[in-house]
C-alpha cells in the first residue's frame, strides 16, 4: 500500500476500494458461518501476481477460493469485531482520498511544471516517455493531461499491459517512427508517451531523449532498463535526460525505498561499476573495452547485444538459482549432507549440478549425486 501510495493518489485510492470490497467479501462469508481457507488463498494470491492491477480477474479469483466451517478454534465474535474496526479505519481513508481532486495533486501538477520548464517539446527530441509502475497510474495522468496537452496541439498515448498487441505496435510507431525505420509523416507522431514497465525491454523509442520516472521500482537496474529505451545506440542526440520523482520524506521514512535503492546500487557499482549515473550518484565505470573495440556500428549486433544486457541483472547464474531454491523450498537443499558444495575442498564425496533448460527460464534442475 505504501508503494502504491508513493506511485499516486489514484493507485493507494484504487486500492484502498478494493480492500473495502475484500472486507465486505469477507464479512458476508463471515456471516455465513464460512471463513476463506488461508492456503488456498495465499496460493490464489501467487497465481494472480501482479495481475492485481485487473479488479475483475481479483474478485474473480477470490470467489473460486474454497470457503470452510468456522469451528471453534475460531472466535467468530472478535473477527467480526476486528473487521468492523479495521472497515471503519479504510472508509475514513477512502473519504479523504475521495476528496482529493487532480488539481489538488501536487505531484500530478509538478510533471507538468517539469516537463514545461525543461522545454521538452521544444528542444532536441520534442518528445517524452514516462514510466510508472502501475497501470491505475498511467491511466491517471494520461486522463489528466490528455486535454491540456490535445489544447497544446499536442499528441498523448498510453500503454499498458490492457494494450493489445496489435494497438501496442501502433502506439510505438507512432512515437518512435524514425527508429523502426517506418517512414516520417506517413502517421500522426505521438509527443507524450505513458507506459509502465511493459515497455520497458527490447523497444527501440530513441526519437525521444526525455524520460520521466513518476515513480521508482525496487530493483535499479529496471530505471536503467527503461532509460535504455531512449538511451541507445542510433540515437541522434548527444545527451538523455532522466527525471526521478523522489519520495516525500514523511513516506520515504516509512518505506525506505530510497535507501534499498542505493544499496543495491552500491552493490552494483562495486561489482561491475556504473558506466553512467542512476538516481545522482557518482559514476564508477569499469571499463572492460568490449564496446571500445568496435569501430563501425552494426545495428543488428549491437541492439542484440543491448537486449542481453539489460536481462543480466536478473539472469545471472546466481540469480536463478536463488530464484529456483526461494521456488522450491528448503526441502531440497536439506537432503544434501553438510559439506556438499561446489568449488570448495571438502571431505565429503559428491557432485552438484546445476543447469538450466535453453528455451525455459523456469526450467531449472539442482542435482546431487553421492559418490
């Protein structure tokens, strides 16, 4: 909540409603004498993931999970009492956030002062790309800004993971005509493009050389991953620009989101370097002079080798087998007698093997052989 709190207004206020309408949901089943199935809901959850976003496919999801007696063990009394209280705690919330108009939204406001203080639409690439990362976010400032920006002669598009795919390829030609080779004039250019980070891999948006992070993600390397769709070899201009709208500090006390950030970018720079700046901090390159050897720019090598290196980050051996034990458990891994490791002398006998499917990220194998 806090994230999405940080994200907008709409996003906390889009979630604070539906936390009203679980409430209800659960009342009612309350009243009934059923209680949600805790397992089955912490696994519904998981299926749904991120398509949180999507109110309809939640509710859907949470009216398939199997609802059991309440029996003893549980004070039907206090849960009802609790969920009074904590409904009327997210009502008050509600209201207040209710109250709060476009105009009055400060953050909304400071977008628009940047991008007319910057020039944006009068210099250099006379375009903007803007990231959030929710979709009630992007659909919030493209809904507030569409006609300041049409009353500008101004052209603003949005994209989401609701764009079809075929709607998608047109939003992106229409903004970045010149870098998918389509040719000038034959569509009416976009100026302002909203996305969140659907867009953020493997598009060519260079046309542009201004993007804007409304919000901020966990992980760094997804801000350099959506700079990088403008940030790129081919590009016309001599500079990028990457705005960042910081936490407030009374909510950046709370969630620490800037703090997790630097630290992993701490990590980053002291392992591999940072060949340029991502929230302001001092550049530490460590040139490695793979890219200083090549002398003629071949597009299609080097947007390949591009799209690599955006996904090492999170496709690092390390990574995925991190990512594959958090998946699996502990069980496993306590089936290896002590003193079972790789790359280290040991008095045990054995072999791990680890090793990965070609075509499946999600194919990950962990083997243990006692010899």
């Amino acid at each position: 909540l806090l994230k999405r709190f940080e994200s907008s207004i709409e996003a906390i206020r889009t979630s604070i409603n539906r936390l009203v309408k679980f409430y209800e949901y659960f009342e009612k089943a309350l009243a009934s004498g059923k209680i949600l199935k805790s397992h089955a809901f912490q696994k519904a959850l998981n299926q749904i993931g991120n398509s949180l976003e999507d109110e309809a496919a939640f509710f859907a999801e949470i009216e398939r999970i199997e609802l059991i007696s309440l029996t003893a063990e549980y004070d039907k009394s206090q849960m009802r009492k609790d969920i009074k209280e904590d409904l009327q705690r997210l009502n008050a919330l509600k209201i207040d956030l209710d109250r709060i108009p476009a105009y009055a939204d400060r953050k909304l406001q400071a977008l628009g002062e940047l991008l007319a203080k910057d020039r944006v639409f009068e210099n250099d690439g006379k375009k903007c790309l803007v990231f959030t990362q929710y979709m009630d976010t992007a659909e919030y400032i493209y809904k507030n800004l569409k006609e300041q920006m049409e009353k500008q002669g101004q052209r603003i598009s949005i994209l989401t993971g609701k764009t079809a795919p075929k709607e998608r390829e047109k939003i992106i030609m229409a903004f970045a005509p010149r870098a998918n080779k389509l040719q000038v004039g034959l569509v009416p250019e976009t100026d302002l493009l909203i996305s969140t980070d659907v867009l953020s891999e493997g598009q060519n948006l260079q046309d542009a050389n201004y993007v804007v992070n409304y919000d901020l993600p966990w992980n760094p390397m997804r801000i350099v991953q959506r700079v990088g769709r403008v940030d790129r070899i081919g590009s016309d201009y001599q500079t990028v620009t990457a705005a960042v709208f910081w936490p407030e500090s009374a909510l950046e006390d709370i969630l620490g989101l800037m703090r997790r950030l630097e630290e992993k970018i701490k990590k980053i720079a002291d392992t591999i370097g940072e060949p340029s700046t991502i929230l302001g901090e001092t550049e530490t390159p460590k040139n490695f002079n793979a890219l200083a050897r090549i002398k003629t720019e071949d597009h299609a090598v080097l947007d390949d080798m591009e799209r690599e290196s955006e996904l090492l980050p999170a496709r690092t051996p390390y990574q995925m087998i991190l990512t594959h034990l958090r998946k699996e458990g502990e069980k496993g891994l306590k089936e290896i007698s002590s003193g079972k490791r790789s790359g280290k002398i040991s008095k045990e006998n054995g072999l791990v093997i680890f090793y990965r499917e070609i075509k499946s990220l999600e194919g990950i194998h962990l083997l243990y052989y006692d010899l």
